[in-house]
C-alpha cells in the first residue's frame, strides 16, 4: 500500500479505540500494510464513536485510514491458529488489551515468537505491563490526570480542567509509531531480534514534564494550575486586540523579548531591571503582561499580525476549524485533504505529517468496513480455499 519507506513491512493491528490504533496509522501512511483483526460482527469500538452523519461514524475514515480489515475471534483455538499464520508472515503486532489478556487467551509474547522470532510486540495499556497498577483499566482521560497535565491546566479558583480531546491518546499513537519504526531499525539494521515494547498511555505525556520533575526535584516547587503558559517564559499569553479578536503572544527568549520591545518602541525595558532578562521578567509576569496586552488592545488583529510578523514576533491568531479551512497556509501545505468515501462521497481529513523528500505517504483508502478484507487476506495471505473461509464464516470465527 502506497510507496513509502515503510513498503514491505506487515503489521497486524489487534488493538482498538484511539491511542495504539493511530500509531499503526500513521506507519499505515508511510507504507506499512496494516492488516486491523477485529472482533467479527462487533469490529472496533470505534466504529460506534462520534461524531457521525446519519448511521456513519465520522472519525473512522481518517483514523483507520491505509489500514486492511480482517474479522477474526480470538478467544477460541481456530482463531488463534489463524493469527499464528498471519504472524508467521508479519513484522509487527499492535495491541492495548488490559495486561494480561492475550496471556489468559494463551497468546502470550512466547507463544506468538514461537510462530515467528522475529515478531516485534508493541503494547500499551494505562499503565504498563508492570507495576502495581498495571491490572487497572485505563483511558486517555483518566491517564491524563495520572500523568500530572490536568493538574496544571484551568484557573486556580475553578476546578482543574482536562483536554478536550483525546491528547494523550494521540501522543502515544506517535510513541507507537516511534517505538515501532525504532524496533524495526534495530532488528534489521543490527542483529535481527524481534523484541516486546511497552507503553503506559500515562508515561507519554509524562515523558514532557522534564520542566515539573526538575522544578520539584531542586526547588521543592510544586507547579499549580494556570489558565495559559506561564513560569517558562515572559511575557507570554492570551491577549485580545483592539477589534475584539484574542491571539497567542509568546517571548521564549530574551532575543525575542527585544525584538518585541523595539517593535513596541519600549526599548527602555531592555534597561530596566524589572524586564532585562527573562528571569526579572518572570518575577514580574503580571506587570510584563499587563504592559503588552495594553499595546495589543490598540491594534487590529491583522494590523497587529503584520507588524509583529515585521519584527520577527511569534504570534497566531486563535482560529477556529471554520479559519482552518480557509487558511492559506494549511492549503498550501497540504494539511486537509480530500478523499473518495464509499457512502458520504467525498469527504476531508488530515493530510499525512511529516513530509518525506524521497518516499512521501500517501492515503490510499479510508478506514475499511468491517471484514472488508477478509478473503482477500486468508486466501491471498496464508492460502485457505473458500470452503475453509466459507466453515470459518459460519462457525463466527471470522
């Protein structure tokens, strides 16, 4: 599927829902045959995830996308013979089963090299496959708060809030894909062993908080919530102009911080020990914000992007997805793409990120129905004959 630099390279995606399903996806889009296993009859929970248009589940086509649909139970013995000959011809497995589960459906990391040395393992779970939590169920949300981002996010007289959307669900979909890409290299580049990787959805976004450990671990500083950045850099923030528009202002150096000064003919601050570095700045964080969101408020939001943009100021509007669709530079970067839906005709999704040079991705097909693949992966694949696929069909295996 497609000419990427992943061709060549067989995944078997047992997992469900958000997190390990888009790092299958996006090594789906560079190349890599995925082949989903779902449950037959039931498929992925995801199907039945808003939001959708009349019976179709609208985020199914973009986060399924590239990947083969292969309808296959296995909690019973035919089933699982059947995964051992897809793993025989495979690279890579994808799951997020709660710990424990394949090792109590006797598919555990020994059994499956067994069918294949060489099989990379990938897992994740809410917690990892150690530790005394690791029997717990987990979800994106919940790992949120685990991971200690939800701690910090919402103002300090309200209750903290949670992203509202799957974040850490999707920065452990790129680890997958990361801990995939970096498994293969090692098994082909080196000495060519298959290995078992494990991903707690928590440790994700916990892997970004360098700033929270080393805060505590020296100053004994215990970072609460606040409703934009702040602690890093100064000034920084929300701020709306003059035509009622808010946007992002951001100095995360003291370079910056001058060339926003000059743009503001406040080269005085650059002397001033309250605002010279970024240090004073950030002990004085109110009054450096206050100074700016009053220069912003005499500005048209374009006049003030035109100006800023002029000096070398990092600063974005706040956009909505209505502003995304229109944007210049998300067209000319390709960022929505349009693509042929068998039910809803055409439909837009999210383009293919990064952008390869020599052996770009490409989206070949939307999120496939249910067993959409079947005959083509059990005849094509590890050559069962229609009377076979026929038995499996009625006995609910497949």
């Amino acid at each position: 599927m497609g000419m990427g630099p992943l061709k060549g390279i067989r995944i078997l995606d047992l997992s469900t829902m958000i997190a390990a399903p888009f790092g299958a996806t996006l090594l789906a889009d560079f190349g890599a045959e995925v082949i989903k296993i779902e449950m037959p009859n039931r498929g992925d929970s995801l199907r039945s995830m808003g939001p959708f248009k009349g019976d179709e589940p609208l985020r199914w086509p973009a986060l399924a996308r590239n990947k083969k649909s292969l309808t296959l139970d296995l909690h019973g013995e035919e089933g699982q013979a059947i995964l051992k000959k897809l793993i025989a011809k495979s690279d890579v497995i994808i799951e997020n089963f709660r710990p424990g589960t394949l090792e109590k459906w006797g598919l555990s990391y020994e059994i499956l090299k067994a069918a294949n040395p060489d099989i990379i393992l990938v897992r994740v779970s809410g917690y990892g496959q150690t530790g005394p939590y690791a029997h717990k169920a987990g979800f994106g949300t919940p790992a949120t708060a685990f991971s200690g981002f939800t701690y910090l996010h919402g103002y300090t007289d309200r209750p903290p809030i949670s992203p509202s959307f799957s974040l850490v669900d999707y920065i452990t979909g790129v680890y997958v894909a990361f801990a995939t890409s970096t498994a293969l290299y090692y098994r082909d580049a080196n000495d060519g062993k298959g290995q078992m990787v494990d991903i707690g959805l928590y440790e994700s976004v916990f892997r970004m908080m360098e700033f929270l450990v080393a805060d505590y671990d020296q100053n004994g500083v215990i970072k609460e919530r606040s409703p934009g950045l702040s602690g890093h850099s100064s000034p920084a923030g929300t701020f709306q102009t003059k035509d009622g528009h808010w946007v992002v202002l951001v100095t995360s150096s003291d370079r910056t911080f001058e060339r926003l000064a000059a743009a503001m003919n406040r080269e005085d601050m650059l002397e001033d020990e309250r605002f010279y570095t970024n240090k004073v700045r950030l002990e004085n964080f109110n009054l450096t914000n206050g100074i700016v969101a009053d220069w912003v408020k005499a500005y048209q939001r374009d006049e003030l992007q035109k100006k800023l943009d002029e000096f070398g100021v990092p600063i974005s509007p706040i956009i909505s997805i209505e502003d995304i669709f229109n944007n210049e530079q998300y067209k000319a970067r390709e960022n929505i793409v349009e693509i042929d839906h068998p039910r809803l005709g055409k439909i837009k999704m999210p383009g293919v990120v990064p952008k390869f040079s020599e052996t770009p991705g490409a989206i070949m097909n939307v999120g496939p129905d249910l067993g959409e693949h079947n005959e083509h992966i059990l005849k094509e694949l590890i050559g069962l004959t229609d009377e076979e696929i026929k038995s499996l069909k009625n006995k609910e295996v497949i």
